[in-house]
C-alpha cells in the first residue's frame, strides 16, 4: 500500500520536471476544519458487510499545494495537493451505556490529488478560483475496544484505498493569504478483524468517507 502510495506522489509531481516554470509557480501550506458528512458521520450498525456508519465526529485537515500555469500567463493552474485528515470518533451511540464501555479511536486518511484550478483577478489584491481533482484516499480506521461483566471484544485498525475526487473554490487575497472550501469523497474498503472472547473474525467493509472542509493557509 505504502508503495502504491509513493508511486502515485511521484506521478503527480513529475510535470514539475517537465513543464514547469520558474515564473508563476506558487507553493502553499494549509490547515483548517474538516467536516464529515452522509454516512461517514451517521451512526449505524457496527457489524456486518456493506457500506456502514463511520462514527467520525469534526476533526482537522493539513497539507501542502503546488500549482503552476499551464501556459505562460495563464489564468489555467495545475494544482498537486497532499492533505492529511484526522477525525475522532463515538461509537457509544449505538451501544447501551448501562451495558457496556466503549472506547475508539480516529481516522486518519491521506489523500494525494492532482487536478486544474482556474484564477479569476477581480482586483489587484483579490482574485476567486474554482478547481476539480482527482487521486488516491488512503485510510487506516479507528479502533474499536467494548468491554462488559460478559467480556471483552476489540475491532482493530485496516488499512484501505480508493480513488479519490475533491471539487471547491477559494479566494486569493493580496497573492499571499489563500482561503479555501472544499468538498473530498472516496470509497476505500477496509478489511477488519474483529476479536470476541478470543475468537477472531474478518469483516470486509466499504467505508464512504464524505468531508466538507475550510481551510486557510498562505500561498508564495
């Protein structure tokens, strides 16, 4: 997984070799807010196969932004972002408190992008943008410990991977401060391995991992 991931980077960041320029080329950092939404939020049922609730509470996001013209003087950018997304969770909700002690950890999911944004200048210190990318998510998902006078049962953490897609728009103030909204969907599956008493057992699972994000950052 960790190869596939490092052969994705460096196909994102490759037409840095090759088209780009020393003239118009901006570098960013950014951190902000991550939302979740539609069932990466909801709760559901803790087991079974299928897509399911993630349980995933507002957490951050942060991450650094290439971007370049594609022509000389050109208002058409090619955009190469890597963002990393931390999201606790609660699972207590669909377990009874008087029963049992629920404790889980977060999600974390990485996802390499590569896409176009296209800058309109609508003052000298002020210019809007729009872009679409795609890539890869990468996600490791939170573990899950249940304990009561029965037992105990833990969920461990999985690795798993999608393609990926983000859309969003954001504004350019004084071509240094860079204020962003966006919207990040994928689908990874995850293969988890579930321990009751001592019996482990392997669930297969289609997480859809929705975030709505406002991130700030500077932009050089």
């Amino acid at each position: 997984m960790l190869r596939n991931i490092m052969v994705l980077l460096f196909s994102l960041y490759l037409p840095l070799g090759i088209v780009a320029q020393s003239q118009g080329m901006e570098i960013g950092l950014k951190i902000g807010a991550s939302f979740p939404a539609g069932d990466f939020a909801a709760g559901g049922s803790a087991g079974g196969g299928g897509t399911r609730g993630g349980f995933a509470e507002p957490g951050f996001t942060m991450g650094g932004e290439i971007s370049f013209p594609v022509m000389k003087n050109s208002n058409l950018y090619w955009m190469n972002v890597i963002s990393y997304h931390n999201h606790q969770t609660n699972y207590s909700t669909i377990f009874p408190p008087y029963l049992y002690n629920v404790t889980s950890g977060s999600w974390h999911i990485l996802t390499p992008l590569t896409g176009l944004k296209y800058r309109m200048r609508f003052a000298r210190d002020f210019a809007a943008y729009g872009f679409a990318q795609g890539g890869y998510m990468y996600g490791i998902s939170p573990e899950l410990q249940l304990s009561s006078a029965q037992g105990t049962g833990t969920q461990e953490t999985a690795e798993g991977g999608s393609f990926a897609y983000s859309v969003g728009m954001g504004v350019f103030i004084s071509d240094l401060v860079d204020l962003t909204f966006r919207y990040v969907h994928g689908d990874p599956t995850y293969e988890v391995t579930t321990s009751t008493s001592g019996e482990p057992t392997v669930t297969s699972f289609q997480q859809n991992t929705t975030m709505i994000q406002l991130v700030g950052g500077l932009t050089f």
